[in-house]
C-alpha cells in the first residue's frame, strides 16, 4: 500500500491524542496543511512538503473523506543568507523578514512575493489539487497567530 494511503487510514481511524487524555472529535472534514520557507532559491526540499501533501490529501479523498488542502507562504522567516544571482548588496538585508525585503529583480512587491510566483511556476507543474494559499504576514495582521 502506498505510504499516503497508510497515512490517510490513521488519519480517519485516529481515535485518541497522542498528547492527551481526550478522544480526538470526529471531524467532518480534514486539513493538510502544507508550507514553504521563500528565504532562497528553489530546491527540491522546499518543493517536496507540498508534494507529499498533495499525495496526503489525494489519499484522504480516495478513502472517501472530505479535506482540503491550504499553503502558507513561510513569508516572516528570515533572509538567512545572500542567494546566488542575488546581488551582493543585499547582506545588509540578512535577518529581517523577507517579506520585508525588495525584490532584487523589481517585478513583485518583495523578495518573498517573488519567490512565491517562482514556487508556484514549478509547483503547479507537479501539484493538480487546488490549494488555498495563506500569507504568515497577513495571518499575523489578522492576529490569527
């Protein structure tokens, strides 16, 4: 059996926390939440958690179970080092949120606005499955964090 579909039966079969004393709720519907860091360039690792949530989430669906698959944009880590392609110039930008920070190429709002398009031009190649995509910035504002 496929390993999201193993997932997905413990998922639905999931009776007790693991961290409390208390049944888990019966869920209508379930959420697979998926994320990416955009302090660099695109690499599979930052590909590969959306992937296998997609693959959850498909699991879930062919076990007969509603849900529903979101993204958030990891936009309020930190730029942690001057990527390659990147100018130079931009180590005075190391630490702040990149979401904060210009975008080097002057197309988007920001440097995490446009790692964010180029996270999607490569994600929706292998991604079929909708998301509904959040911002930690935006998330953050609305003081839901």
């Amino acid at each position: 059996m496929f390993w999201a579909d193993q997932l997905a039966r413990k998922i639905v079969s999931r009776d007790s926390f693991h961290y409390l004393d208390k049944p888990v709720p019966k869920l209508k519907q379930f959420r697979v939440k998926t994320s990416a860091s955009l302090s660099g360039v695109l690499h599979i690792g930052r590909l590969s958690d959306t992937i296998r949530g997609d693959s959850v989430f498909k699991a879930l669906e062919d076990a007969g179970v509603k849900a529903e698959l979101i993204w958030v944009a990891e936009n309020m880590d930190p730029l942690r080092k001057v990527p390659e392609g990147v100018p130079a110039s931009y180590k005075e930008h190391i630490g702040m949120p990149v979401t904060d920070v210009p975008d080097p190429w002057g197309c988007h709002a920001s440097y995490a606005e446009h790692f964010t398009a180029v996270y999607f031009e490569v994600v929706d190649d292998f991604v079929s499955t909708p998301m509904k995509k959040y911002s930690m910035r935006e998330e953050y504002k609305k003081g839901n964090l």
